[in-house]
C-alpha cells in the first residue's frame, strides 16, 4: 500500500500503520484522515492482518491533532461535516474486526489523543504526552474525544483534562486507565510488537467475538453521542473566539478571548 502521509507495513500477521508527516508533528490533515480510512477498509478484509498497531513517525509526536490550519477554516456549517468525518474514520478503527493498539511515542493532543483513544488499548512511552487542548483554540474535541475521554477514564478527569486543556504525562495517563502500559521510548516498538504476537497466536474467530462482545456495553448509544459532539463543535465553529484562537496558534502569538 503506498500512501503519502502513512506508511504500512505487514509481517507474522501484525501490521503497523505509522502516520507520517513528521516537519508537522503529524498533525491529522484531510488527505491522512483520507488516506487512514482507505488503508483501514483495505486491512479490514485482509487475511494478513491479526493484530494492527498505529504509531507516529518520529520520536516526539503520536499526532499533534487535527491541522489546525484546516480547522480554522471551518464555521457553524462545515464544522459539523469537519467534525463528523474524523469520528467516521476513528469509528472504523474502534469497530476495526482485530485488535487495534496505539503506540503513542510522544504528544497525543487534541484529534491525536482522540485517534489513540478509539484504539482497544494503548501502549505509551515516558515521554508521551496527552491531552485536549482545544480549548485554548476556542473550540471543544470533535473526533470523538468527549465521549472517548469520559468512557475511558470517567467524568471527573475527563472534565478536568477537556475543560482546562492541561496536558498529562505517561504516568498519570496510566493512573487514570487511558493507557494501559508504559515503557521507555526505545521499548515501545518492541512492546507493542510483543502483545500484538500474543494476541495473533490466539484463535482469529474468538479474538474478534471478544471485541464485538466488549463493545456491545456501548454501541446502541455511541453515533448520538458522537452526533452531539459534531453539533456542539460546529456550533463553536460559528464563534469569534473560535477563529481567534486557531489564528493565534497560526500567528504564534497569545490569544485574546471575549466570550463571542
Ligand atoms: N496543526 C497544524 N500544524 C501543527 C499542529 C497542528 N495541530 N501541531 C504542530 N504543528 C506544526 C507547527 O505549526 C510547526 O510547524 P512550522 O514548523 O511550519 O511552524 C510544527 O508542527 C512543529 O510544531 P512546534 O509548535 O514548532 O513544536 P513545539 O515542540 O514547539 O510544540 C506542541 C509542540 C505539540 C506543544 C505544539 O505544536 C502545539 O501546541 N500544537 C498544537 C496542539 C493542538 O492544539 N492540537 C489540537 C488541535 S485541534
């Protein structure tokens, strides 16, 4: 498979889709969001492929997010749209038919926390960083990271870490079960790859029986969730504060909110 902004590779059934745009700490643009959902309907229907990993290229970035370059573009109408595709393509990955683990090497922020998040689990290294920041830009997580965030570590951090935008470290992302282990960076790979065998050795059919059992306690309720989030995020999307905030970060200056 041959992608400009992943790279995917298949061996003894694991498969590791590494998302590759590094000069922007692989910020998630419209042509990966594009390129990620064809390699996963692909992998899907692939015999090749027990067990996925998704990792970033590089040592310091997982994903920095959705390209806030893209976003700032986005108003009350599009940014339903905006919203709805990433979640599209982060559902695909969480009803993915084998297990999905995220090796997150460094920032998972905003639509990259998001991205590790709809994975079934995620190995971390010590320096990977999580959180979602995307109040500072004025606006709230749309890809899923307010229902994802709450699900997976309850309403007390979720609110804490969305509403103030704070960002925390491995250690404290495994306290509160985002993560499930952490290694050293130069581990990680290796981790990962080492799970992932364990799980391939097992029997295909029940393996994917467990992941459809696991996800039958939230699906009835998942897409109006989801659809919410996408309402909220386009509503915001309308806001003065909202092309503020994108446009300080662009501007690399500090922002100046007035409630509008
Ligand atoms: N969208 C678009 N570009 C991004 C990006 C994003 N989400 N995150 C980082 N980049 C770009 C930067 O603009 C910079 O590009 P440039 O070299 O052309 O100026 C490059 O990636 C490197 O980032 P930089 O900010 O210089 O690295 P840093 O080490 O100083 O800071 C972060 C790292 C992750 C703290 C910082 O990049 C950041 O805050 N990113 C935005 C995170 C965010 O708000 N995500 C949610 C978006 S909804």
């Amino acid at each position: 498979m041959n992608f400009n902004t992943l790279l995917v590779s298949t061996e003894n059934y694991i498969t590791t889709i590494t998302l590759n745009r590094p000069d922007k700490l692989n910020a998630l643009n419209a042509e990966l969001l594009l390129e990620l959902q064809q390699a996963l309907t692909q992998l899907a229907l692939d015999s090749q492929t027990r067990a996925l990993i998704i990792t970033g290229s590089g040592v310091k970035s997982f994903a920095a997010g959705a390209d806030i370059e893209e976003l700032h573009t986005c108003d009350a109408d599009s940014g339903f749209e905006f919203a709805r595709r990433g979640q599209k393509v982060f559902d695909m990955i969480e009803n993915f038919p084998v297990p999905v683990i995220a090796a997150v090497n460094g920032f998972a922020l905003g639509g990259g926390c998001e991205l590790a998040m709809s994975c079934h689990f995620r190995y971390a290294a010590t320096n990977a960083k999580f959180g979602q920041p995307e109040v500072k830009l004025g606006i709230i997580p749309g890809y899923g990271g307010t229902q994802r965030l709450t699900r997976h570590c309850g309403v007390a951090h979720a609110t804490e870490i969305i509403c103030s935008g704070i960002m925390i470290d491995a250690e404290r992302a495994q306290q509160i079960g985002l993560v499930s282990t952490v290694v050293p960076q130069e581990e990680l790979m290796s981790s990962c790859i080492e799970i992932a065998s364990k799980i391939t050795a097992m029997a295909p059919l029940a393996v994917t029986a467990s992941l459809n059992a696991i996800r039958e306690q939230f699906m009835p309720t998942n897409e109006e969730c989801m659809i919410a989030e996408a309402r909220e995020f386009a509503r915001i999307c309308g806001t003065q504060d909202f092309k503020e905030g994108t446009l300080a970060f662009l501007e690399k200056r500090a922002t100046n909110f007035v409630a509008a």
